[in-house]
C-alpha cells in the first residue's frame, strides 16, 4: 500500500517477485490505480485515495477480534512483551469515540495538542541513581520516571489494547465499502491473508513509499501498518516489518546524516531557539530526559560525540563543546514554510543542490514567484533545470505576469558532477551502506557536490580568519579537513576533491587523542575523548583503511559481509523480538536472534568466574540488544539506556522499551491513527463529524487558495505520482533523448467513465484547473483508472505524473502548478496524493 | 554451444531498461521520428506521445532493436484485471529467413547461433524485410542498410551476456546456453500450469526453435505474435511443387485445349468437307 514499487523501486521489486515465483509468497497491492504493481500481484484491491485508515484501521479490527489472534497463544506472548498493550494509559485520556473525531488535548483554538492526557500510568520515581556516569549522564539521573504501570491481562479499561478495541470498534468492513469503495469481500481478502500469513511459522511486510507519506495524516498512515504489524507480531522477525522505500538513491543517507532542518546527523535534534536549549546542559537534559530510559540513554555521549567532531580541538568541556557557536533553528524552516518566507522577502540567498523547485515544488508557481524575490540563487545540476531559467522562460515570463527586467535574482548556475563522477557511499532503503567508486572524471568544469560544498566551506573560513566576532567562532572552529591524500586523487585530472573517506570516518567516530577509528557506538564517551559525526554509522570504518560499505561477499540470505548496516550492521532493527520471551526462536522457519545459555558472554562476575549466556545469531546479523542481557533479566529503576531495559524490552529505541500501539509522546496529531479526509476532499468525513486532521499545517495566503470540501467547482481526485521511465522532475531523465522517448510528454489517466462524461478523446488534450493552477496534458484513457461510489456518491480520479516542465527533450506542464501547500502535522510534507481538480477536453484557453 | 534468450513475460515489469540498456551498448541512438522542431528551441523535443498504454515507441525499428509491448486486458467491472508485458526483439530463429533471402550473405549464423547483419557487406536490397515472420528487421535511410538486434554479438563472444538481460531488473530477460534456459523455462511453465494459469512456451516449434524464446500468459498474438509463422523460404519446396504442378497442369490444359480445338477443327473440317 501506498507504493508503486514495480514502478518506482524497480530494483528492489525483483525481491518480491522472487519471493513470489520462488517461495509462493501473496502479493496484495491496495492502490487507487492499477499500476505496474497490480500487474505483478496476485491481488489488486483499489480504494479511493486518501482512505487508508479506514482499510488498515478495519484490518486491525478484524484482527484483534479474530478467532485466530486470540486463541493462538503466540499474539499474546509477542504482544504482552514486546508491545505497550498491556500498559496503562491517563485515566484523563479521552480518544476520539468520546469527542467525535478529535483527541484529549485540543486546544481551544482547535489548532494544537496538549499529550500530557495521552501519558502513560506511572508507578512512583526511583530513588537518585547513582551517579559517576559521565557529567550530563548523571544530571539524567536525577529525573527518572517511574516505570509504566501494566496490566498484563490487558482486561483494564485504560490499557491500551482496550483503548484501541474501543477506538477501531466502527472500522468495520461496511465502514470501508463506505469510505474506501471496495467491496467487503476484497477487504476481508487482504484483512485475512495478512492474518492467516502472521504468526509463529510465517511473517508478513508491509512496504509502502510516498503513497502514504503524503498525505495531511501521512504519520499516521505509517503508525497504522507499524501497530497492525506489531499487533501481528511482524517485527523484528526475518520477512516481517514495515518497510519504507525511500524517495531516490540515498535519501536514507540524507536523513541520516541530516538534511532536513530540524534534525542532526543520526537522528538528534537541531538546537532550537524555541526550547528549553540554552546550554549544551539544557539540549541534553530537554531531549534526553524523556527517552533516557531507552538506547537513547547514551545521548549525551552521541551529543558531545558530535560537537567534537564538528569543532575538533576547539570544542571543550569549558566551552560547552562549541554548543553555542553551532546554529539553531527559530522556527518552521521545513520546505513550504520556507519558499513562503522566500516570498515574503526574507530569504536573501538560495542554495539549490538535487532539487528543482520549480517544477517539484508545491505550487510550483507560487515557489517560482518566491525565487523572484531573492538577491542571488546558485543551482548546481546537470543541465539548465526549470529551476535555473525560471527568470527567462518559465510560464509567468512567457505570460507577461513576471518580466526578466524586474527580477533582480542573481543566478549562478554551476554544473555537477554525475555519480560515476565521483566517490562515495548510499544508504538504502534498507539502511545498508554500499560504497561506489569513481570511475572517471567530471567534464570540464562539472564538479561533485563535495567538492563545491568543502570547497566553498574553505573560502568561507578563509574571509573569517581574522574576525573577531564572537559569532564567528562557529565558522572559524570548524573541523573542516577533508584534504585527499595523494593516492587518492593520483589516478584523476582533479586533484583537489576532497577525501571521501575522511568525511567517512569523521562520520564513523574517532577516539580524539590518536585519531584512531571506533569499532562500535558502545565506546563512545561524553567527555570529549571521543569525536563522531553520526552515531548510528560508527563501525562502518572500524580500523584505519578500513571501509565496511566497500564489502562484497554475498550470501544466502542476510549477507553481513555485504555492505554495512546502520546501526552495527543490524539488518533487521528490534530483532529480540524474533524470539521468544525465553530466548528461544519462535520457530525454525523464522529463527534469527536467540539467547544461548551457555554459551560464554565474555566477562566475568565478581570472582572472576567467567558469565554465561548471550545472544547470539548464526546467520551473522548484528544483534539490536544487549549482547548479555539474560531475557528473564529485569532492568533497574535507577538506571539509563540498557541498564533501565529489562530482557523482553526488544524495542530498545523506546523509553518503555515497547513497540508502541499507542504513541503517548512524539506525534502531535494524536496518539492513536484515525481517518480524516484529505484537506481536500469531494466527500464529508463518513467516520467522525472532524473533516480534516485539525493540526495539519495550512497556509492561507495570496496564491495558496484551498478547495472547499465538496467544491462543486472541484468535484475531482487527482494524484500526482511517477513513472518508471523518468526521475522525479526530470533532471536526471528528461535530458536524455533514450528516456526522453518512452515517456514524451506530461499526460493524465483518466477513466473510460470520465472520459465519456467529458468528451475526452485518448491522445487528446485536457486541461486540468485548480484554484492554483491551470495546466494541459494529453489524455490517457485506461480502465486502469476507476470511479469510486462513495456513500452512495460516484468519485472520480484521475492519475497525473508530474515529471515535466518547460525544459529538456521531453516537454510539458508543470502538473505541481496545481497542487496546494498544505501538509503533515509532525513532518511538514505535502498533500501531493490526493487533491480536487476539474477537468475538462481540450487545450489550455480553449483550443481543441 | 548454443546460447539465446529466455523472456519470461510474466515476471516482466514493463520498465524498460532494456531498450535502453540495448541502445546504450549498441549505440543506437533515440528514433528520430520520435522528435520534432518546436519554435525557439534549439534542440530536438519528443512528440512521440501514442495513448496506447504506456508503449510510445510503437515498433521494432533500426534504432529501436528492442520494444516492450503494454496490453491493457480490463473488463468493464474491472473484476478481470491484467496488464501484459512482453519484451520483444530478434528470435534468432534456426531458420532464419532474412539469412535465407540475403542475396551477398550479409547475415550470417555465428558459432553461437546468433544471426548477425554485417553492415559492411549489406548491399541495403530489402530483400531479408519481408523473409522475417516476426517483422524484426528494419531498414535504415541512414546507413542504407538492414539492422537488427545482434544478440550482443561483441558481448557473447567476450563472455559477457546479452545488454538486456544484464539491465533487466527482476530477472524476466535470461542470457545462456539454450539447454539451460529451456529447463528454467519448463520448470516455470509447470509451476504457473500448476496453478491453474494458462501459460504456454513461444519458440520452442516456431521456425525450427527460436533462440529467443518467450513465456507468454496468453495467446501469442495477444503479444503480437504470429500463432504459426513461415519463413518464406521454406515455402519453397511446396511454392515450387504448386508453381510447377499448375505450370504442367496449365500445359496439360493448354494441351488438351490444343488437342481439341485441333480435333475440333479436324471435325469443323470434316464438316466443311
């Protein structure tokens, strides 16, 4: 669900074929459109976009009253363990059958959550621990919560699987004829293999993509397959899981090591203005403390780890690891918020490096405005993007809206290097670090974005060396030595790209005296001994001249000796939870991790006897749990990180330990998923009297006017999506005559229905209007589109693919000029899967 | 020794890369006719856009040695769903039609069993267009000569496989020794059979046995494919037997005829007489 993998993932797809051809694995796709995916399935349910809840929200209810989830002891010893089922909830937690739609907690205004009722029941705080732990681990000491209260029966009113019995009770399978418009009988298909295909001798995925993240509920989607599949006892476990494919080649990379704004590498929090983070002290102890009872509790390690890195030697304790000097962020800077603030005239400069706003930006117009207010814009690509010659050729030049005279954007636009240009590592999907080599040089003056980044980082401090700012101190500290060794630039023309694997190791982690490599993240410190720009990859250099993502030996099944999987090469993350609760594999089939009694740990107990038992896995996986951590071990109160975990607490990135059913912290838009309607929708929400989700991030401004709910002057669903045949918004494909030719020019896929209704001949032109935007494209008329009947009401969608713009060899309208700024509450992404539209036959200002 | 192909359509995704995978070694660039002048821009734009599924490329041509068909098989209630792909290309048949009709033994079989044109003794007669069955063969105003898919013949004689196979993602497009192929492609056969679809092997009759050789989910012309198809040599023996038995039966008549009118006029005489 929520991906289009044969189309989009086209690689990784072999795996699912080959499960299918090979083991006699189902394939189910639940998607809007028959795609290329649909065709490789074995089933094929379509629901109407945007209804995603509701099917795994009923999925869930099927299971949780099915015969087979309550009388196979397996769902219950997995979800008494490993989940928060059992755990109890604020009796003050009021959910949305109570308040018909939303959750306890809104504030008055209706635009944000209160979780403190979403908390959990806490038993009474431990005594001081003991301290000795480090300087900022100490402090963490002393504000323990009181463990969660359960109720291992799972029969009290305010645990959680009674909380979500009584949330998904109307998520039945006539709800989803209702909401989703596919028959019961299609529902009960997919709820029941899913069910019948979990357990103790079988594992089921998940895997979706951006069909499911962009969305106003996209979080919420995702945290709806994680609880089904946790409540399915599917993670953790060989075959299981739920997997996101990511957007492009290492996307998982950029967000490990930080691209977006609110995030440090590895998955600490940017300092920000708006905490409680006056002091490196007051970062540690606001974002530590409520998960220090987790893994996390090595946070002030991973912290001081990482300031160390990023400021070397002028980064000490006295001066709070250069915390000060580092940036914060002051606000909502995600993408949309920040093209707006570029409009409004608060952005000066643009760096635009493996992005095309202007055609892959929301409202593509109004960021093409936005760029028209700056001062000066560099674009670094392959070709001239859409981006690059807005100020000359773009849709508002060419209508006379903008004029090439009026912008004073300054435009510098430098040629990148391609990947077999140059060195480096992706991190895929799956987390797994593969290196690339370089295997020839850029052409002329093309550069890799390392080379232009570290490069423009040396200018930079070079113009600061001298200034006696304070607020310079940042620019003037930083650990910026990337200098390749000779060897390693011998074989090429350009000699001064920098090394690749010393922004490696720096990632990986170096004690500072010797500047050695760390082997693992255990030995990591917070006094300033040890320096480590992304926690989560310590291990993949593990000695000098070492590189583990360069690794190549494959085997059978989980490969370790191929690549390296963050964290610690660990394939599958909370594998504890692919055994039992004594250790033992749940069974032969799907046996990974297990405790072996007697096998030696490798320390000694206090009379120097050596330890028995540790966890061990034949097949070579990392473990993701303390390597002597006994199950039947109980954690102590007074303790951080593993110390604090207890033998069955398999989610070890949880301060509870727990996989989470129910999330009382961390989401700000509920803790449980419940359907809203996308915040454009032909339809009333048939489930609550809510309509939308009421925290999602709406921006009512010039240019950005949103559709009513049931606009008769938008009665349409459109979904913007890709084809295999292009990249994204085109820059790596649209140049290319070879792709230029499979797929020519934007078209919308419109339903034979429609097509009747609207007179649209195939291979004709339509024109597609929104409040935003009018664009036309060449019609598709395929059975493989579908009108939904919602309530009793007929929905039309159409399928745009949104590859093209007004450059290249492969031409047309920019079907982002239609879409709105709107997003996701907890991560700011848009609402590009489902929006209202009209449509109609021929060209834009009525030519036919 | 024989090497060749195995295309098993049905795990075929329809992405592609094979085309391009063939263009880019082979160095066949974008089709031509695919492109068009657009006012105030200085390089060729695509305008190739043909509504017919997701196939714009259409044929096979002399730059387009590769072309993956899209068949939208939905019914009205959208209850019967399938989207067919199937990759096509040269078969390399064991009789070869345009090899047949070449009159300066331009195509010639390799030691592998792949039938190659060689540009450099092509004389551009056209002759090898209308042998081939399967409409594989194209001519190019360009070069003035015949071109087809060559099996990557550089490739497999330097132990490589074929560009498609190697690009093909999920496996659908296999590279090897016919023998081996033909035990997959039997393997899979009986395990779709086994579940009740109606698969059938393509090319394992067809012209002597075709080298490239499909696993199609339907009727060969649902893929575009002749169901019994001729080389046209090898209707020789038979074209020959018919020219030469309607030649003598012609003559047997035109004999008769003679006779009779001869007899006729004998008796027309007689009469006269």
């Amino acid at each position: 669900m929520g991906s289009n993998m044969a189309e989009c993932h086209p690689v990784a797809f072999r795996w699912p074929l080959k499960a299918k051809t090979d083991h006699g694995a189902v394939l189910m796709h639940v998607d809007p459109r028959f795609t290329r995916t649909s065709a490789a399935c074995d089933v094929h349910v379509p629901i109407r976009a945007g209804s995603d809840i509701v099917f795994l929200g009923a999925i869930i209810n099927h299971v949780i009253n099915s015969r087979r989830w309550n009388e196979d002891p397996f769902y219950r010893e997995y979800v008494v363990n490993y989940t928060n089922a059992a755990t109890l909830v604020n009796p003050d937690f009021k959910g949305t059958e109570e308040l018909d739609g939303v959750f306890s907690g809104l504030a008055p205004d209706g635009k944000s959550y209160a979780n403190a009722s979403w908390s959990y029941q806490r038993n009474p705080a431990p005594g001081k621990g003991k301290g000795g732990l480090g300087p900022f681990s100490d402090l963490l000491l002393q504000q323990l919560p009181g463990r969660p209260k359960t109720d291992p029966t799972m029969q009290d009113p305010h645990c959680v699987l009674q909380i979500i019995k009584r949330h998904y009770a109307r998520y039945t399978p006539a709800l989803v004829e209702k909401v989703c418009g596919c028959s019961p009988e299609q529902f009960i298909k997919v709820a029941q293999t899913m069910l019948e295909n979990s357990g103790r001798e079988k594992t089921a995925n998940i895997t979706y993509a951006v069909g499911w993240t962009q969305h106003t509920v996209g979080v919420q989607i995702i945290r709806a397959a994680a609880m089904l599949q946790a409540l399915l006892g599917n993670i953790g476990r060989p075959g299981g899981g739920v997997l996101a494919l990511r957007g492009h080649a290492t996307i998982q990379g950029s967000t490990d090591i930080a691209t977006l704004y609110h995030s440090l590498p590895a998955y600490l929090n940017m300092p920000d203005g708006r905490k409680k983070h006056d002091s490196l002290k007051d970062f540690i102890l606001t974002e530590a403390g409520p998960v220090a009872t987790s893994y996390w509790g090595n946070y002030p390690k991973f912290a001081v780890s990482y300031f160390k890195a990023q400021f070397g030697a002028a980064a000490t304790a006295e001066n709070d690891y250069g915390y000060d000097y580092h940036p914060k962020i002051t606000g909502d800077h995600s993408h949309m918020p920040m093209m707006l603030d570029m409009g409004a005239g608060k952005i000066k400069g643009f760096f635009v490096m493996g992005q095309n706003p202007a055609v892959g930006g929301q409202n593509a117009r109004l960021q093409r405005k936005a760029l028209a207010k700056l001062d000066w814009m560099v674009v670094r690509d392959y070709f001239e993007t859409e981006t690059a010659s807005f100020w000359r050729n773009s849709p508002e030049i060419l209508s006379g809206e903008l004029k090439p005279a009026d912008i004073k954007t300054e435009v510098f636009f430098l040629p990148a290097a391609a990947v077999a240009e140059m060195e480096g590592s992706f991190t895929n999907t799956q987390r797994l670090l593969q290196q690339h080599d370089k295997a020839a040089d850029p052409p002329g003056d093309a550069r890799s974005d390392s080379w232009f980044t570290y490069h423009l980082g040396k200018r930079l401090q070079a113009m600061y060396r001298d200034s006696g700012n304070p607020l310079d101190w940042g620019i003037r500290n930083l650990a910026w030595d990337y200098e390749p060794e000779a060897k390693e630039v011998a074989p090429w023309r350009i000699k001064d790209e920098p090394s690749a694997y010393r922004v490696l190791k720096e990632i990986n982690g170096y004690t500072v005296a010797d500047g050695k490599p760390l082997a693992t993240f255990a030995n990591l410190k917070e006094d300033g001994t040890t320096a480590c720009g992304a926690w989560i990859y310590t291990g993949v250099v593990p000695e000098e001249g070492k590189n583990n993502a360069a690794r190549r030996k494959p085997d059978e099944w989980i490969s370790p000796n191929w690549g390296f999987a963050w964290p610690a090469n660990r394939h599958i993350m909370y594998n504890r939870a692919s055994a039992d609760s004594q250790g033992r594999p749940w069974s032969e089939a799907k046996k990974l991790v297990m405790w072996d009694p007697d096998a030696d740990s490798g320390t000694k107990d206090p009379a120097g006897n050596p330890v028995r038992g540790k966890w061990i896995a034949p097949s070579g996986e990392g473990i993701d749990f303390q390597p002597t951590k006994a199950p039947a071990m109980v954690g102590k109160d007074a303790a951080l990180g593993f110390d604090w975990l207890s033998g069955n607490d398999a989610f070890i990135m949880r301060a509870d330990g727990k996989a989470w059913l129910f999330a009382p912290a961390g989401l700000v838009d509920g803790p449980l998923p419940a359907h809203y309607e996308p915040y454009e929708s032909p339809v009333a929400n048939r489930v609550y009297r809510q309509q939308s989700n009421p925290v999602a991030k709406v921006w009512r401004t010039e240019g950005n006017v949103y559709h009513g709910v049931a606009d008769p002057k938008y009665p349409i669903v459109v979904s913007t999506y890709r084809v295999t045949e292009h990249h994204l918004s085109g820059t790596m494909s649209r140049w290319l005559p070879w792709l230029a030719e499979l797929m020519p020019e934007l078209f919308c896929e419109v339903s034979p229905e429609l097509a009747a209704e609207k007179g649209i001949r195939n291979a004709g032109y339509v024109t597609i209007v929104t409040a935003r935007g009018e664009i036309e494209a060449r019609a598709l008329v395929t059975r493989r589109i579908k009108p939904f009947v919602i309530d009793g009401k007929k929905v039309h969608e159409i399928g745009l693919p949104w590859h093209w713009g007004w450059q290249g060899n492969a031409k047309g309208d920019v079907a982002n000029d239609l879409s709105a700024m709107v997003g996701d509450p907890n991560v700011s992404i848009h609402e590009g899967k489902v929006f209202t539209c009209d449509i109609r036959a021929g060209r834009k200002g009525g030519r036919s | 020794m024989a090497k060749g192909m195995f295309v098993d359509t049905t795990i075929c995704t329809g992405c592609k890369a094979c085309q391009v995978a063939c263009k880019q070694w082979n160095g066949l660039s974008a089709e031509p006719a695919h492109f068009g002048k657009r006012p105030g821009v200085p390089y060729p734009v695509a305008d190739n856009f043909t509504g017919d599924s997701y196939d714009n490329t259409g044929t096979l041509s002399a730059t387009d040695w590769r072309h993956v068909r899209f068949i939208e098989q939905i019914d009205e209630s959208r209850r019967e769903k399938r989207w067919l792909f199937s990759s096509d290309s040269c078969k390399h048949c064991s009789d070869a039609g345009c090899l047949n009709a070449c009159p300066t033994k331009a195509i010639v079989r390799t030691d592998l069993g792949n039938v190659v044109v060689q540009q450099e003794t092509c004389i551009g007669c056209k002759f090898c267009i209308p042998s081939c069955p399967y409409g594989v063969i194209s001519f190019s105003e360009e070069t003035g000569t015949a071109h087809k898919c060559t099996l990557c013949n550089d490739r497999i004689h330097n132990g490589l496989g074929t560009a498609c196979a190697k690009a093909c993602p999920t496996g659908s497009i296999r590279f090897g020794e016919l023998a081996d192929l033909k035990k997959r492609a039997d393997a899979r056969l009986a395990q779709l059979k086994g579940k009740g679809e109606k698969a059938r092997i393509y090319g394992y009759e067809e012209a002597d046995g075709l080298k490239v050789f499909y696993l199609f989910a339907d009727r060969p012309k649902v893929y575009g494919q002749p169901e019994d198809p001729v080389v046209p040599q090898r209707r020789l023996v038979l074209c020959s037997l018919v020219t030469i038995l309607t030649a003598l039966g012609v003559g047997a008549a035109a004999l008769v005829n003679f006779r009779e009118r001869l007899n006729g006029r004998d008796e027309e005489e007689s009469h006269e007489s």
